[in-house]
C-alpha cells in the first residue's frame, strides 16, 4: 500500500511540477516523496521509476496518438529504432524512470538522517 501510494503521489506531483518548471523537477518530486514516505532503497528506487516511467509513457503515447505516429516516427527513424513509435514511447519512459529512480533512491538512502516528520 505504501509503495502504491509513492508511486501515485511520485507521478502525480510529478505531472503537475511538470506544467510549472522543466523536465528535471520530476528529479525532485521523486527525491521529496521518498524522504517523506520513507521506503527501502529498493522500494524507493521502484517507486520513482515506476511513477515517472507510467507518466512518461502514457503522456507521450497520449500525444503521439493526437498527431497520427507522424512526429514519433520520424523521431524513431532519428534514434535508429526502425521507425518504431512504440520502442520511442518505452526509451522515453526509461529515461525518466531512470532519472526519477535515481532520485528517489537519494532520498530513501538519506533516511536515517531527516528528521521524523
């Protein structure tokens, strides 16, 4: 329950903080969740990653839905993924995740050191 939780409020506050500020405020979404929420080192770098990983994929399949495949195949034939739209919407997803995971697992690794909240 409280690793569903992370990943909701990880993805949520990430879509929101995404509207305001650059991509690399889901970096710091996913470090605060984990400080709070206070997971594993494993659970808090699934967390993130899997937070951001949904978000960026269902945002980016979203969009690329809205425009007929026409600019994430092009994009695709760029990065070599032989024009694949959805191998596009994975590797943006692992980016994030990755980025996001990293973070969080930052913030569940400093645990012992904040203070109870």
């Amino acid at each position: 329950m409280k690793f569903l939780l992370a990943v909701l409020l990880t993805a949520l506050l990430s879509f929101f903080a995404g509207l305001y500020f650059p991509w690399w405020s889901i970096a710091i979404v996913s470090f605060i969740v984990a400080v709070i929420m206070r997971p594993t080192l494993l659970a808090g770098f699934l967390s993130g990653f899997v937070g951001i990983f949904l978000l960026w994929a269902i945002l980016s399949a979203w969009i690329d839905i809205r425009n007929q495949h026409i600019l994430s195949h092009r994009i695709a034939e760029l990065f070599k993924l032989g024009g694949s739209s959805f191998l596009l919407i994975l590797v943006t997803g692992f980016i994030g995740g990755i980025v996001a995971g990293v973070a969080s697992l930052s913030g569940s690794s400093i645990r012992p050191a904040a203070p109870r909240l």
